[in-house]
C-alpha cells in the first residue's frame, strides 16, 4: 500500500511539470494533444455544417436550409415547406505538435454529429442530436528523477476516450421578429489515464490506470431579434448557460509489471464545475450574401477539475461569410453555397510557463443534390494553438469535414396530372 501512496502522489503532483517543464527533463516524446491531459479534455463545439463554414459563428444566425446549433432560438428560421431536415457530418484530421527538439504527426477520423429537426406547430421548432463534448488523446513519454532513485526514470502517459451528449433543442416563435429556445444534454462517457514507470532501480515495472466516468444534465438558452429592411435583415442573437457542477467517478487500479495487482481498485468521486458562458452575435442577410459575427465569455477562474490546475477567463471571436446563390434556379451549379471563416480564441489553461491562444480560419462549399432537397458539404479548417516558446508545444490541424442535410416535405398533397 505504501507503494500504491507513493507513485500516486508522485504521478498527479509532478504530471503537469512534466509534460510543459521540459527544461527540468530529459528527452520527451509526444503524440496526440498534452493539452488534453487536464480535466476533461478539449471541449468540443457543438457545430452543423453551416457553422463549420463561417468560422463557428451562428449565434445571430437564422437559415432558412440548415440547422444552426450555435443558438437554440435559430431553430425556428427553417422555413415552409421543409417540415423535416437530417444532418450527418463526419471528419478527416491530420495533427502536428511540435517542440523546440521534437516533431510528431498523426491522423484520426470519425462521427462529427447527426442532428434531425423537425416542426411540432407553425410557432414551434425541436431539434435532437448526438456530438462528442469532449476528447482525450495523449500519449507521452519523459525521462525525470524519482525520488531518492539514482538514474532517472522512464514515465509513459496516456489518455483515451472522452465524453458525447445527446441534446433536444426547442424553439418558440414568439413574435415575427423574436424567437427563443432552450437545448438540454445528457453528458456522458467515460476516460482512461494511465501511467507507466519503469527504471533499472525498480525491480518491476508499475502501471497505473485511472477510468473516469460521468453522466449529467446541461442546459443553455438563447434568443434572436431579427429587423428586417426593404431588401435586407440584421438579426440580433445571444447565449447564455449557468455554471455547472457535476461528479466524475474515478476508478483507480496500480499493477505491478501490468500483470500483478498492488492496490485493488480504489472508487472515488470528484465534484466538476464548468464555467459559465454568455455570448452574443449578429448576422447580416441580403439575398446573395451572409456576414455572421459572433463573441463569446467563458468564465473559467472559477472552474474546478481534480487536477486543480489554474485556469483563466476566456473570449473567443467568430466572424464567417456565406455566397449564397440563387434558390430558385433549376440548375445545380446556381445553387452552389460557398463559406468562409476565421476564429481566434483564448485558451483557458493558465500554466506555470505561460498562457496562449488559438486561431485559424476555413473555406468551404455545399453542393446541392436533387434541386436542393439535398446538399452535401465539405469544409476545410485550419487550427493553431500554443506555441514552442517557454517548453509548451505548439499544435495545428487540418481538418476536413463531410456533411450530408436531407430535406423532406411532410403532410402535403401531392397532385399529379
């Protein structure tokens, strides 16, 4: 048992020196992001494929062909007669992080979202999808002194895994001009943390793995206030979601060579706060163009995750521009959307070395299939975080995303001659 105290204490006390103190280290290697080694992971946004395209903005945006998941109120603005909309995305990542010694490069893929919304009434609009919420992905290696122990130490870090939600999103169209909405997730999943030590002093090897869980209800708001002009519209929008706490169950388990138990699992819980958020936007609309802005505020300083490291108030920046083309048009190519977008953002680690940003921008395109009952999306997106200076690590990505909107027609009389 002593043995299980020990690593413990050593492992969550020395993890952050470790990853971003490479001067105090011997040669590391890492793949996948470090930055997801602390609380949850990365926080993912919940984005459709028009948000993809205009840098992630969307709270002031209302489209009358796609689903907007920046602002529940917006749910309302997919106009007559589409009655019905399902939205697939999957994503293509390729990932570089580099350090002032080291570079490393790796490729993932999967399951973006899927959203269907749907119209209850002529004033009431609901949407319900499933989207990761967060991501873990690390996998580093350090050499550092254990201790009393002479030769320094080998330490293996990985993490896997991450949390999704499932959502429905309702909307009430209150006036002409005024809509508001509320979606309520259910987060859910689990993460795995493990630790390997190994040292010519130590006659076994020991590995440490730590499964965390967590199940919880999350709510947020918005509103959007549209004005509309002779030949165009400027719509008003904002976010709002309280903090919230929740517990993570935390399954801890020490091996000794991966093959012998020391220490029999060991269950604790841990209580969570996620910050709370406010946001505001705008959209400009005429019928050829689209101009979204958005800013948001996440109150992180009062954020709280087990490993109790420091983290600092954030805002992120969004401005995106859609060509639309000509809905009417029986032809294809005049249906043709083309997108773009740039982001900047805080990020809400405030390390013992430094803090930093994010930025990156994207362009994309959604093809129209079967005169606009169907259109297929591609987006690309560029992202940059940290930096080599001060022994952190600078990441970017490369991103392309695929979606596929569905539109159908419900509880309409077709007549044929």
């Amino acid at each position: 048992m002593k043995y299980f105290r020990f690593f413990r204490l050593l492992i969550l006390v020395s993890m952050p020196l470790i990853i971003f103190g490479h001067r105090r280290c011997g040669a590391q290697s890492i793949a996948g992001s470090a930055y997801t080694v602390f609380g949850i992971g990365d926080l993912l946004p919940r984005q459709s494929a028009v948000n993809k395209g205009l840098g992630g903005s969307g709270i002031g945006l209302r489209n009358d062909f796609f689903i907007n998941l920046q602002n529940p109120a917006s749910y309302t603005a997919i106009s007559s007669p589409v009655t019905q909309l399902f939205e697939m995305g999957a994503l293509v990542e390729f990932d570089r992080f580099r350090t002032t010694s080291s570079e490393e490069s790796s490729a993932s893929g999967g399951i973006g979202n899927i959203n269907l919304w749907f119209r209850l009434s002529p004033k009431w609009a609901t949407t319900v999808g499933f989207a990761p919420y967060s991501k873990v992905d690390y996998d580093i290696t350090t050499q550092r002194n254990l201790g009393a122990l002479t030769n320094q130490g080998i330490i293996n870090y990985q993490g896997s895994g991450g949390f999704n939600q499932v959502y429905l999103g309702n909307a009430f169209q209150v006036t002409k001009n005024w809509s508001v909405g509320v979606n309520s997730a259910l987060i859910f999943g689990s993460i795995l943390k493990t630790e390997l030590i190994e040292s010519l002093e130590l006659a076994n090897n020991f590995w440490v793995e730590n499964q965390l869980y967590m199940n919880k209800f999350y709510f947020d708001f918005g509103t959007q206030y549209s004005i509309f002009l002779a030949k165009s519209n400027l719509t008003l929008g904002a976010t709002f979601a309280y903090e919230s706490e929740f517990s993570v169950t935390n399954e801890t388990t020490l091996f000794e060579s991966r093959l012998n138990t020391i220490s029999g699992e060991t269950t604790t819980e841990d209580n969570y706060l996620l910050p709370l958020s406010a946001g505001f936007g705008m959209s400009f609309n005429t019928s050829r163009s689209t101009i979204s802005a958005d800013v948001k505020y996440q109150n992180w300083s009062s954020a709280s995750f087990s490993d109790d490291h420091g983290f600092r108030d954030t805002f992120h920046y969004a401005l995106g521009y859609e060509y639309k083309t000509n809905f009417n048009s029986d032809h294809n190519f005049d249906l043709v959307n083309l997108r773009s977008g740039v982001f900047y953002k805080d990020n809400y680690l405030d390390l013992s070395n430094g803090t930093f940003s994010e930025w990156g921008f994207n362009i994309g395109v959604g093809i129209p299939v079967q005169g606009n009952k169907t259109s297929i999306n591609l987006n690309y997106t560029y992202h940059q975080r940290g930096t080599t200076e001060n022994g952190l690590i600078e990441e970017t990505v490369s991103q392309i995303n695929f979606d596929v909107v569905i539109r159908d027609v419900w509880f309409i009389r077709r007549k044929f001659d």
